[in-house]
C-alpha cells in the first residue's frame, strides 16, 4: 500500500506552505488540490463561463487536462499543457475556484484525478475533501485550521510582502466568505471526518505548526 496523508483545512490556515515543508521533511510529494480547483477556476474567467453555470462549468472541466508536476521548486500546476502555476493566485481566481468546487459533476472530475495520482506516488494531499472522499484510508489525517482572524492575518502579511495594499478587513471579510462557501455547500461540505486529528495553529508560528504535523505524522504510523 502506498503510504499517503491525508490533510484539509479552512482558507489560509497555511495548509499549503505547511504542507509543503512537513512533505519535505517526510521526503514525499505534496499534492496542492486547491491548486487544481483554481487551475479549473482561471480557465472558466480566461474563457468567460459563467460561474453559477454549473453545466457550462462541469463541461470546461471535462474539456481540459489539468495535470500537475513537481520540480525542485515544489508545484507546477498545468492546463492543456500550459503551466498557470504563477497566474492562479489572485483574489478573483480564489473566489472562482471556490464557486467551481461547488458542482458535483467538478468534484468528481477532480477526485478521481486525485486518487489516480496518489494511487502510485506516496504524497501528503491537501484540500478540503481529502480525508472523507480522495484518500478516506489514509493512515494520517489531519485538520488544520485557526480562527479567521489570525487566518486573515497571515494572509494579509503575505500579500504586503508582495507589495499588495488590499486592507486587513477586506482580505478577513474575503475570509470569511470562502469558509461560508466551502462549509456550505452541497457537495462535501468542509468539515473535519471523525477520525481527523485537528491541529488548531492559532498560536503557532510556522516552525511549530510543522513539527506539530510531523509529530502527528510520526504518532500516527506508530500505532
Ligand atoms: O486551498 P486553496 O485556497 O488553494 O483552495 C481554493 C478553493 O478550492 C477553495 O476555496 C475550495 C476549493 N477546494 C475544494 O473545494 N476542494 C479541495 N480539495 C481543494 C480546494
């Protein structure tokens, strides 16, 4: 069986950067799902679909190859061949992959996709349905998450880091709005599976949020 870990979480708990350095650590692939949605997101605004329309949106999904690879810089995220890695995270595109991921016919286009990858490569998995429905038997799942606040904040500092001037409250109310979108929907709501553990990092800096995941990790393949 190939070893996989499983990992979901609300918005900007860091999931992404954590996941990437726990992975290293464990010297496995991260595979950035968020990623995948908001490749399928971009393509339907670079195309002019329609976001509440959710036939013309299954059917863009089912048109494009979304793919990804991994090179020594982490993800690559591609579209028909075409690597979008560098366009897929403005706030507009963070709002459409989060509209895209509320359509059945999406989630199962992307699930599959998810488990074939992992089917053949030890990765830790990230996203928002990886514990109950892409890797429901992975020896390690993990919930993260922080309360919207210091979620907000960490991305706020991010995004003046690279010279971005959105305001703290606009980027909390950003927050806030995709939690509700993700916790809400039809389809896999956003929720931690009963067999999760759930590593809340509101008081955590980086550092320690990895050895936190790491020691879950270590505890976990122990039993
Ligand atoms: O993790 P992220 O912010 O890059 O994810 C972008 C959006 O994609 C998020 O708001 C919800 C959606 N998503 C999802 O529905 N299922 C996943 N496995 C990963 C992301």
């Amino acid at each position: 069986m190939i070893l996989n870990i499983a990992m979901d979480g609300p918005v900007g708990a860091g999931k992404s950067s954590i996941a990437d350095a726990a992975a290293r650590a464990l010297g496995i692939l991260h595979l950035d799902t968020g990623a995948m949605y908001r490749a399928l997101g971009l393509t339907a605004l670079e195309r002019g679909i329609d976001l509440q329309d959710e036939a013309a949106v299954t059917t863009l999904m089912r048109a494009i190859d979304v793919t990804v690879a991994h090179d020594a810089n982490g993800q690559r995220t591609l579209v028909d061949g075409r690597d979008v890695t560098g366009l897929i995270r403005t706030p507009e595109v963070s709002m459409a992959a989060s509209a895209v991921g509320r359509y059945a016919g999406v989630r199962r286009e992307m699930v599959a996709l998810q488990q074939r990858l992992a089917a053949t490569t030890p990765m830790l998995v990230d996203g928002r349905d990886i514990c109950l429905r892409v890797l429901p038997d992975a020896p390690v799942k993990i919930y993260l998450t922080a309360s919207a606040e210091a979620r907000a904040r960490r991305r706020y500092l991010e995004m003046v880091e690279k010279g971005d001037t959105t305001p703290f409250e606009t980027v909390l109310v950003d927050v806030i709005a995709r939690d509700k979108q993700d916790m809400n929907r039809e389809v896999d709501p956003l929720r931690p599976t009963e067999d999760a553990v759930i590593l809340d990092t509101t008081e955590m800096d980086f550092d320690q949020s990895v050895q936190a995941v790491l020691r879950i990790v270590k505890e976990k393949y122990h039993e």
